[in-house]
C-alpha cells in the first residue's frame, strides 16, 4: 500500500514537472541576427541590421518570427532626417515587422542576406526580447549619428546588456580601416558625396576604432557576434547588383582638379588683362566654400565635423578679394599662403591627422597664380599733365 501510494505521488509530481517545464519552453525565444548588405540609395549604402525572435524549437526556414527594426524614421523626409540627425533631435524609434515581410524587402531590392542564431540562455534571450517589446511599445527613440547611435548600434548594445557585456570587450581581430575610410567605403565612387567628407570630415575621424566601436556598421557587428559569441554566419542570399569597381579618394582628386583649374584660370584671365574678372573668380568658389563650411560647422552639432582643420583654409573673407585695394591683395594672398603651406607641412610630419593636401592645394595654386598676375599687371600710375609740368 504505502510503495503503491510513494509511486502516485512520484507519478503526479513528474507529471506536474514536466508540465511546468513545458510552460515555460512556451515562453522561451530564440533570436537571430540579420545582417543586410548594401543597397544602391543614399540611407542603404552602408547595409542594415536586425534582430528577429521566434519560439523556442520552431524551424527557422520557416519566417514566422517577430523582427525588431531600429532604423526606421518617424518620418519619410530626407531633409527632415538630415536636420534632426546634425541637431542631435530623436528620430528613430523601433518597430516591429513580421519575418517574412523583412526578408521579400530585401530580396526584391537584390541585396545580400545573412543569419546569425545567437547563442543566448533562455534568461538572456528573454530579457533581450522584453526590453525590445518594451521600447517598441513605449516608442523609445533615438537621434542618429553615424557612428555612435544607429539601427546597428542600438542591437549591439541590447545584445551586449542582455548577455551582461559579453560584447564590451570587442572584437578579436583588430580593427585596421579609419572611422574615415569606412564613411568613404560606403560612398565609393560618389563624387558629390565624397567630396563634401573631404572638406567636412575633420581629425576626429582618422582613428582607427577600437574593438567595441567598430561594429557601428552591420559587418562590424555581424563580425563581433561570430567572434565573441561564436555565432556562426549562415549566408541566405547574395547581392544581385552588379558592383563596378568605383574609388572611394575621388572627392579628393576633384578638389586637385579644381585647384589646378583655378589657377589655370586665373593665370588664363589675367593675361588677357582681366585681372578683375579672375578675382571674382577665385572670390566666388573659395569664398563660397568657405561660407558653406562655416554654415555647416555652425548647424552641425558632431565634434567629428566641428572640429576641423578645413575652416583654417577655406574663408568666407575670400568672397571679398575682388574689392581689396592691390596693396592689400598681396599681403593677404601671402597671408592664405603661409597658413597652407604650415598646415601642410604638419600634414607631411604626420603632426596633423586629417589629410589636408587637396585642400591647401586649393588655397596655393590659385592664390600663387594671383600673385603671379599681379606682378604681370603692375598697377598703373597716375601721369602728371603736361600743362601742369609746364606751369611749375
């Protein structure tokens, strides 16, 4: 009697165990890590980021999980996400969009897929996907920044605190690209584009990021996860756009090109005895540069563009060069001279991180090829009268 009543009660409780631990395998999630590759528009050059979170045990080739998306804006208004991005305003929030939908988006557009299963307890991937559900729900957001608050960034920072900073440390394989190179990589081939980093971009951005900073980008994070979690990359699709090859230093070759046409310019115009007409010439690009560059820094609130070497060689005082008196030309094209030429050489004696050369070239060649018009076009005297020679 007493083993038959030891045995029910052995029966009933493993019953209740295991039921219990069913209930709570209900609720367990597993998550994975989509890593976008690049696409052809402006906000898809760099590639994107997403987690997605299924039941525990349910077949991933099967896309019925919940995707969390950190980088879609409150609005679809490219000046409106430009302005509230230099003013640090929040404009990101997360949403919540069904796997499936994910990856037709992104096949449609032809770009590479690949999947991370992040090997997280049950407690960590709990608590990753409760604070994701929470900031969906409370419309948690952010203001953008290239480097330090993105749509990868906000995953890598979820995933570090849910796993309690098993990410922090950063990756094993050390960073060799500059947080510039990076920028340029992803506009490679994009003359307006670059050429606006090559004057923008100040020395804040020519150091190379350290293990936690560089998965700032998707591929940096996508590295960072298969490294420090051991995350293998499962790859889903691959990009169906045809890369042509494309440099990523031509902003700087057409600030070269326009420095060298300036100063053929300028020497062009003053031989034909258009001295005046070269001056606004030069007045006009470079003053307006250097107006633009003061306008920008004053809008921008990034140390990485505030911060800048460029606003000591492009002037908006140069929009007055055709109304300076010829006495004070000379000492102020010497004056812009000198500070490029230093610039420069603290360039060459790696002093000065930032690459200026376009830039003083730009300031140089035209400035010389002024002073070398002036010099051909004396200024002219005015002659005594004859009469009056005669009267005295």
């Amino acid at each position: 009697m007493l083993r038959a009543v030891l045995g029910f009660v052995f029966a009933l409780t493993l019953v209740f165990g295991l039921a219990r631990e069913a209930r709570a395998a209900e609720g367990e999630k597993t998550v994975d890590l989509y890593t976008i590759g690049p696409g052809d528009y402006f906000y898809a050059r760099y590639g994107h980021s997403v987690l997605c979170a299924r039941d525990a045990g349910a077949d991933p080739s099967q896309p019925t999980a919940r995707c969390y998306d950190y980088g879609v804006p409150d609005r679809e208004d490219f000046w409106h996400l430009g302005w509230t991005a230099i003013r640090a305003q929040p404009a990101f929030a997360p949403v919540i969009v069904d796997e499936r939908v994910v990856l037709d988006v992104f096949r449609g557009q032809g770009r590479s897929i690949e999947r991370q299963h992040l090997p997280l307890t049950p407690e960590e991937a709990g608590r990753l996907v409760d604070r994701m559900e929470r900031e969906v729900r409370e419309r948690w957001a952010y203001a953008y920044h290239p480097y330090w608050a993105n749509c990868t960034t906000a995953l890598r920072d979820r995933i570090d605190d849910a796993t309690g900073g098993k990410l922090r440390p950063g990756r094993i394989t050390p960073a060799t690209a500059r947080f510039r190179d990076i920028m340029e990589e992803g506009l490679s081939g994009r003359l307006g584009e670059l050429t606006l980093l090559a004057i923008t971009l100040g020395p804040e951005n020519d150091r190379i990021p350290n293990g936690w900073e560089v998965m700032y980008t998707p591929t940096g994070l996508q590295g960072g996860v298969q490294e420090r979690l051991g995350a293998p990359i499962e790859k889903l699709e691959d990009r169906k756009a045809v890369i042509l090859p494309t440099s990523r230093a031509v902003g700087r070759i057409a600030l070269f090109f326009l420095a060298f046409a300036l100063f053929a310019a300028v020497r062009l115009l003053a031989r034909r005895g258009n001295v005046r007409r070269a001056l606004f010439a030069m007045g006009f690009v470079l003053g307006t540069l250097g107006a633009a560059l003061v306008l920008v820094t004053s809008l921008v609130v990034w140390s990485e563009i505030t911060h800048n070497w460029a606003l000591a060689l492009l002037v908006p005082t140069d929009l007055a060069l055709p109304w300076l008196p010829r006495r004070w030309l000379v000492g102020y094209a010497r004056v812009r001279i000198a500070i490029a030429a230093v610039l420069g050489v603290l360039e060459l004696a790696s002093v000065i991180s930032q690459p200026l050369l376009p830039l003083v070239a730009l300031v140089v060649l035209p400035f010389s090829g002024m002073l070398g018009a002036l010099k051909a076009s004396p200024e002219k005297k005015s002659s005594v009268a004859p009469s009056a020679a005669a009267a005295a």
